[in-house]
C-alpha cells in the first residue's frame, strides 16, 4: 500500500511502520526495507532472490517483461552493430565508451599482461587427462595471487585499468593453452599484432603444421557472441563475486569464484548442454517425445537453452545470435543438423502451451553452441568462452562493490531444525535408554 509517494506503510502486530519507496533511473520500484529488523524484529524470506534487489548498479540495465538489455545506457543492438568487445570491456569496467587514445593504451595493457608466468605454465601438465577447462580455469585463475602478489583491495582499486587488462588478457591465454594441452599439440603464444579476438583464435587453432588463417567474419562473430555475454547484471556468477569479493577477497580469487558459479548447467553450462541435448534429440528424431519430457513434471528433464529468470519474453540477446547464426552458417557455406534440429524444437515449443503459459522463449545460449561449433571450438570449451566473455562484467561489479558502502554480505534465515526442548527430550530418552 502506496501511503505517500516515497513511503508505503506495513501493518506488524499492529504497529504501523514506513518503509522508503526507491526508484531506479528507469522507474524500476522497490521497497527499502533495510531497518525493518531493528524496527519489527522481522526479516524478509525470499529464497533464491526471486524478489529482492541486492544492490543499487549503474553497470546493466535489464527488462525482462519488453526484452531490453543495456550496458551503461547503450543498447546491446547498437553495441553488437558499433563496437568491439576490447571498447564494451572499458565500456563496463570504466563506464564509457573509450576514445581513440584510451582505446589504444587500453589494447596496449592487453598486450602487455597476455603473457603468462612461464612457472604457470607447467601447472596444465598435472591436469588429469579429460579434466573439465572450466575446472582448469578456475583453479589457475586462483593461483594468479600467488605470482602477481599485489592483491590487497587498495593496489587493486587504483590499478584497476592493470588488474583487468592482466585479467581479461591472461585468461584468454589460459583458456587456450588448456585447449592445447587437452589435445596435447604444443601451446601457441600471443601476438601483439592482433586484435583480442583473432588472438585468441590463432592461439586456440594456429600449429606447427598448419598455420590458422584468421578470417575476418570469424573474428566479427566472436566479437559479436562476448559482447552478448559481456554483463547481465546480478545473475548467479555476479552475485557470488560480488557477496565473495564484499568479503574482501583478492580479484582473482573472488573471478574464481564466479567461474565455479557459471560451470553450473542451468548458468553458463547451458551452453554445452543444448548441444548435447540437441544431439540426443536428432539421434532420436523425434522432437515431440523430448519436449513432452520437458513439460512432464515427474521428469527432471528441462529443454536447455529455453527460460530465463528475468525474460518472460524472447532474449534480445538469443534474438540476435539466431540472426547472426543463420547469416554465419550461410556465408561460410556451413551445413549444421543440429541448426535444423534447434529450430524444430524452438518452433514446437513456441506454439507449445506449457512454454506459452510460463513465457518460456529460447535464452541466449540456444543458439551459441552451434555458432561456436561453426568457429571449431570444441564442446567443453564452450563454458570457458562464456566466461572469458564475462570476465568485464565480473571485474565492473566487483570494482562497483568495492568503490561503494558494501558490507559484508551475509544473509539472514529462518531456521527451522529442531529447537533445545526437541534435543533435551531426545537426550533425556537416550540417557534412559543407556541407564537401562
Ligand atoms: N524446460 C521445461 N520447463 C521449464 C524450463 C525448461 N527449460 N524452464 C522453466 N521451466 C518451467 C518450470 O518447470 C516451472 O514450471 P512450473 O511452474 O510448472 O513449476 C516454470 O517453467 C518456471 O520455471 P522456474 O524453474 O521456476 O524458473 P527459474 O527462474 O527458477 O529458472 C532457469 C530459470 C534456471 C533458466 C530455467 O528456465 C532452466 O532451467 N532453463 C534451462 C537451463 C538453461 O537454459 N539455463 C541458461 C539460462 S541463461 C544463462 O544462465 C546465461
């Protein structure tokens, strides 16, 4: 109940309380109900944060009733069609687009961290044979603290333009060389001369055999696809680097971090997991079969690449990898079953009522997977291409987190176990059942 503008009134036990109305820049309500505890001695319960705003962002802005997704105010459209994923990186991280000479020093400060610390480079050789790259990446991501010891909060903050470049740099370069290592060829090392993308191609499918030749339209839709997934603000991944790093953890722990949240199949594994699943189903051929599984609620089965916590309508950013995604495959002259298989699925389940009725529409990652396919990058690597991606994203909220208010996050429960009189009456039958 609105009881003035600013204020709405909560009835507890009788006694009336107000509690402040915020509005966001893009008129998004929500009630501030952080005194409530000291004023009622209640708390909220909203398991998995259906309902609650964790914090203010000026980062990304996302409405998933009309299907909106903006970084700093710029339109994902305009992004994808204007700028490289390098200027939308410092886009997030610094809150502008970059100019011409920011944009240099900033490619610059890529170039230089892109190596990485050769001692480093001989921890991929103790991975087990099959190891996940994303269970790779976390861990050597972690060990970043140990060579680059400057990783109290402070040198962090002021060097925040050195602590991403080395970050979103040298990641990339993991990522590769623990594709490389996975199909034991040698690895292939950074080159000054290329740009982010075509970088990270070259070190990915460049050898000593057969030389990579970079193609520009490859490049074009590996910008396109990490700009898609550069930021999407307080998502799973996002939300545990910004209660992690809120505990004062170093950047690269808390990156950790966020990688182990988005390895998850329902994040970022969903990637992975609809090509897997578009595979069954054409192995199959029957579509039908596999989306009344989806629907039947004794069946743990879900269609993976389809609902979304926020979108209740179609992802503008699945709307735009579709598009992508047919134009790629035609212009290389590039034969896809599972393309077919995919939209079969998309056009049974849109007309579907159950997916109807729950405005359940493909996300971004049902598309992904067979654009990546396109570019060569194997299945497992599908996850690590997300999560180089969001790597900006990460390093925007955690530089937000850090630079306001934020405590440490910790919420509250209700709990419900067994209370002292159960425990004493269970101890007090026990002592009895042992006297006798
Ligand atoms: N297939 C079948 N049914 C589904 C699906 C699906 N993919 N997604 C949701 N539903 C159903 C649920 O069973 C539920 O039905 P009910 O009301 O009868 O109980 C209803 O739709 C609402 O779903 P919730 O699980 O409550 O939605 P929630 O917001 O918790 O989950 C999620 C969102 C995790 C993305 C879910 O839609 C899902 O599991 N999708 C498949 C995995 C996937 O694609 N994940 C990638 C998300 S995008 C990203 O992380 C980058």
């Amino acid at each position: 109940m609105v009881e003035s503008p600013g204020y709405v009134t909560l009835e507890i036990e009788g006694r009336k309380v107000k509690l402040p109305v915020v509005v966001g820049s893009e008129g998004e309500k929500a009630i501030d109900i952080g005194n409530l505890r000291r004023e009622t001695g209640y708390v909220t319960l909203d398991p998995s944060f259906m309902n609650t705003a964790a914090c203010y962002s000026q980062i990304t802005f996302v409405d998933g009733e009309k299907g909106i997704l903006r970084y700093r105010g710029i339109p994902i459209e305009e992004l994808v069609q204007k700028t490289m994923f390098v200027e939308v990186a410092y886009l997030l991280v610094h809150g502008e687009l970059p100019n011409e000479e920011e944009r240099r020093n900033f490619s610059r400060l890529l170039n230089r961290n892109s190596l990485l610390h050769e001692d480093m480079r001989h921890f991929f050789d103790h991975f087990p044979q099959g190891a996940h790259p994303m269970h790779i990446l976390s861990t050597m991501i972690n060990a970043l603290a140990a060579f680059y010891p400057n990783v109290d909060l402070k040198s962090m903050a002021d060097d925040i333009d050195l602590s991403c470049a080395r970050l979103i740099s040298i990641v990339r370069t993991m990522a590769a060389f623990a594709y490389k290592k996975s199909i034991g060829e040698p690895v292939v090392y950074p080159r000054h001369d290329l740009s982010y993308c075509a970088n990270f191609l070259n070190m990915m499918f460049d050898s000593p055999v057969s030389p990579y030749q970079i193609r520009p339209e490859a490049v074009r839709i590996l910008n396109i696809l990490f700009i898609l997934h550069a930021d999407h603000e307080q998502n799973c991944s996002t939300t545990a680097v910004r209660s992690i790093g809120s505990a004062q953890v170093n950047l690269y722990a808390t990156i950790s971090a966020g990688i182990s949240a988005l390895s998850g199949p329902l994040h970022g594994g969903a990637n992975q997991a609809v090509i897997e699943m578009l595979r069954m189903i054409q192995a199959d051929g029957d579509v039908k079969k596999f989306i009344n599984m989806a629907k039947d609620r004794t069946n743990p089965f879900r269609l993976m690449g389809f609902g979304h916590r926020v979108y209740k309508t179609y992802d503008p950013r699945a709307a735009i990898i579709k598009k992508e995604c047919n134009a790629y495959l035609e212009r290389i002259h590039y034969k896809d079953p599972l393309l077919d298989v995919a939209r079969e699925v998309e056009e049974i389940a849109l007309t579907d009522p159950y997916f109807i009725e729950r405005h359940l529409y493909p996300n971004v990652d049902f598309y992904t997977g067979i654009l990546y396919r396109a570019l060569g990058i194997p299945e497992n690597m599908f996850t690590v291409m997300f999560a180089l991606a969001r790597l900006p994203g990460w390093i925007a909220h955690w530089k937000e987190m850090i630079g306001g208010a934020t405590k440490i996050v910790r919420p509250r429960q209700i709990y419900i176990g067994k209370t002292l009189a159960d425990t004493m009456e269970a101890m007090a039958v026990r002592e009895v059942l042992t006297q006798n």
